[in-house]
C-alpha cells in the first residue's frame, strides 16, 4: 500500500508526455453552439406552459430535448474536435452517434421534471 502511495509523487518522463494544444477557432464554435443551441431550447421550452393539451406539451418537452440534447452533446463532440495531438485521433461512427443518446435523454428527463 505504501509503495502505491509512493508512485503517485513520481515525476513522469517529461520526454514521454503528449504535448497537446486547442484550436481556438474550434472552441469558439463550441461556445457559439453552446449559447445558440441553449437560446433555442429556451424558446421552444417556453411553449410548453403555453400548450392546451397534454399531447402538445409532449411534443414541445420532445423538441426542447432534442435540441438541448444535441447541442450539448455537439458542443462536447467539438470541442474534442478542437484538442490537437501529435498522433491519430479516430472516432467510430456507431460510438459517436451512441453518445447522443445520454444527452437528450437526460434532457427529456429534465424537461419532465420541470
């Protein structure tokens, strides 16, 4: 235990560490996405109280979560995008269209709730 303990103030070879940096034009997208993908879950959201029957307002918590949802989950995906590494980044289709998933369902859960 105390050996595991030990490894943890080691140095790493700083000749073996990835030197990364950001393309800010990336990031500035991301936020851009971010801001624009969060004013337009905010006007879509603001129908539900408006509705008059419960299958409308469905329609609209459908809406705000797909759009809340998809931009989060495209903000994170470009901001990834933006980190440059000295080696070969690759994404799987399947892997990267699954991760949507999470995100607009948590957003539809938050919609419910509200």
């Amino acid at each position: 235990m105390i050996a595991a303990i030990q490894t943890l103030f080691i140095q790493p070879n700083l000749d073996q560490l990835y030197h990364s940096d950001y393309n800010f034009t990336w990031v500035i997208i991301s936020i851009l996405l971010a801001i624009l993908s969060s004013y337009a879950t905010l006007s879509a959201s603001s129908q539900i109280p408006r509705s008059k029957n419960t299958q409308s307002k469905l329609v609209w918590i459908l809406i705000s979560s797909l759009i809340l949802g998809f931009g989060t989950w495209a903000m994170h995906f470009i901001g990834m995008l933006s980190l440059r590494l000295p080696c070969q980044v690759t994404y799987s289709l399947w892997v990267t269209i699954t991760a949507m998933i999470p995100a607009v369902l948590a957003s539809g859960a938050a919609f419910g709730i509200v």
